[in-house]
C-alpha cells in the first residue's frame, strides 16, 4: 500500500490528504496541495497563483447579483397587470364585477388609511406563523417516532396519510362547535392542515436515508434517542424541507378557510375577514384586494424564508449551481 501511494504520489496525483476533503473546491484543492507539499518549485508556485486566482473569482461570480431573478418576475407582474387592464378596457364584464387594478389600487389606499389593511395583514400573518411553529413543534416527534417504530407507523401511517387528503375546511364547522367563535377554532383548523403534511415530509425523508447511517451510528454505540436527532433528522432534511414547504402552504390555506367561515365573536378581523366582508358588500375591489394580500404573504414568505433555507441546504450538500463542492 505505501508504495501505491508513493507511485501514484509520483506521477503528479493530488495529495491523499487533499481528496479527503471533498468539500472544497477547485481552487481551494490547488492551494492546499501547493501549501502541503514538502517542496515548493516554480511549478508549485504557479499551481498557488493560479488556485489563488480560482478562488477570487469564485468570490466574485458569488458576490454579483443576479439580476435574472429580480428582473424577470417583475416584468411577468407588468405584463399580467398590462393584460387585466387591457380585458378591462375592452368593456367585456362592468366594472362593478371585474374591476382594474387602479381601481383595486385606489382601495388599497383606503383600506390603508382606515387601518384595516394593517390590521387584516398582521392577524393572519400571526396566526398563521404561530400555528405553524406549534405545528412543527408537534409533527416532528410524532413524525420521527413513526419513522423508526415499524408498528406504529403501519397502525397510523394511512390515518396521517388520509388526514393530510381531508380538505382542511371539514374542520371548521367542528372547530365552531367545539372551541365557539374563538382563536382556538382557527388554530385547530390550522393544526388539523399542517401537521399531517409535515409528519409525511418527514417520514419521506426518512425513507430517503441510506440504511448505513444507521448501522454507523448503531456500531458507534448512538442511542435510539441520539441517532434520531444526530443521524437519521439531518439526513432527512431535504424530505423534511419539503414537508415544511407543505406544511405551511397547508396552514395558510386552512387559516384563509377557518376566517372565512368563522365571522363574528371574538375572532379578530384577518385577510379571510377582509374577503368575506367584500363578498357580503358585492364589492369586487375588496375581494380582489384580500386576494392579491393573500397571494403577496404567500410569495413572500416562500421567497424570505424557504427559498433560502432551500438554496443553502442544497448548496451545503452539493446539489445546487454554484456550490463549495
């Protein structure tokens, strides 16, 4: 073995130490085999500048913005809004039922000056965060334990399965019965949504690990407890990802649901509110104002907080353009 690797050590290969790590890249592997040799020559030297070189261009390709993803999607907003105009203009529907977006511009302003906007916005978007970390605080144990325990996950693995299919707003007539025309009712129809979609998520990304982790951390002397939370999770993140992505479109669309149906009481006024009182004023810059908030908290919170999360666990992982690997 020794005189493999000196041999192969000899024709110009790279250092074993540098192979052994995979996470750097190009430019870092040049650097660190020009630095670890025993002897440094012009070659050597070159190797340096030019791992070097890589390397400041890596950061420079990482530090521009790309414009792409800015640009194109407010061009598609201009051209969609471009389009509504034009359909309102033709004089195809009245205005009262299909209005333009000045119209729906100019409600905007008044919602705004009256506070409800405001306050519709950050009702919904409390409760629906809140209800979603109550959320992911229940479904991961539960997903977890389900994962490694066989039994109970062939006992209710069709239960979450079928949970997760039930249309969310079934819920709701309960959760009025049950908890009255209070918070609770809106929070359970938001459990009820999320919490099968994230178990499911995380189950799927179990299913995705490579049965030797396991056996690793088992020859390692890993408890059941500590090979669930430091194997078998952090392996499973992209599954587990997703199932939060779910998870959380599932809530927002249950919390819209629950507002709509659950008026009155002590149930504050949120986006849903805002939308059934468009619909009982026939008033269609009301409806489309709350649709337009609902959609905007949506695209926003995938692009603030997934869309990140997302792009820096592929790119950790090597799976993404642009990665250390």
């Amino acid at each position: 073995m020794p005189s493999k690797f000196l041999s192969h050590y000899a024709q110009g290969a790279e250092p074993a130490e540098t192979s052994l790590i995979p996470n750097l890249d190009p430019g870092s592997r040049k650097v660190h085999a020009a630095l670890t040799r025993s002897s440094t020559g012009s070659a050597d030297l070159r190797e340096l500048e030019s791992g070097l070189d890589s390397l400041q261009s890596d950061a420079v390709r990482k530090a521009r913005i790309d414009w792409s993803r800015i640009l194109l999607p407010v061009a598609a907003v201009v051209v969609l809004l471009v389009v509504w105009q034009l359909y309102v203009s033709l004089g195809i529907k009245r205005r009262d039922l299909v209005p333009g977006p000045l119209d729906v511009l100019g409600q905007f302003g008044q919602l705004w000056s009256e506070g409800k906007l405001q306050e519709a916005v950050w009702t919904s978007l409390q409760r629906g965060l809140i209800g979603f970390l109550i959320s992911v605080v229940i479904a991961t144990p539960v997903g977890l334990l389900l994962a490694q325990v066989a039994p109970l996950r062939r006992a209710f693995g069709p239960l979450i399965s079928g949970l997760q299919v039930l249309p969310s707003v079934a819920w709701v007539p309960a959760a009025i019965i049950w908890f009255g025309l209070t918070d609770a009712t809106v929070y359970f129809v938001v459990f009820m949504g999320a919490i099968p979609s994230i178990i499911n998520g995380l189950i799927s990304g179990v299913d995705q690990i490579p049965p030797q982790y396991r056996s690793v951390g088992t020859v390692l002397g890993a408890s059941r407890l500590q090979l669930a939370l430091q194997i078998v999770l952090p392996a499973a993140l992209p599954g587990y990802l997703s199932g939060l992505k779910q998870g959380w479109a599932f809530s927002w669309r249950s919390l819209m649901a629950a507002e709509i149906i659950a008026v009155g009481g002590s149930i504050g006024f949120g986006l849903g509110s805002m939308l059934n009182q468009g619909r009982d004023l026939s008033d269609m810059t009301i409806v489309m104002s709350a649709i337009l908030l609902i959609l905007a908290v949506g695209i926003l919170i995938e692009l603030l907080v997934f869309g990140p999360v997302e792009k820096r666990l592929l790119r950790r992982r090597g799976l993404l353009a642009g990665s250390t690997r």
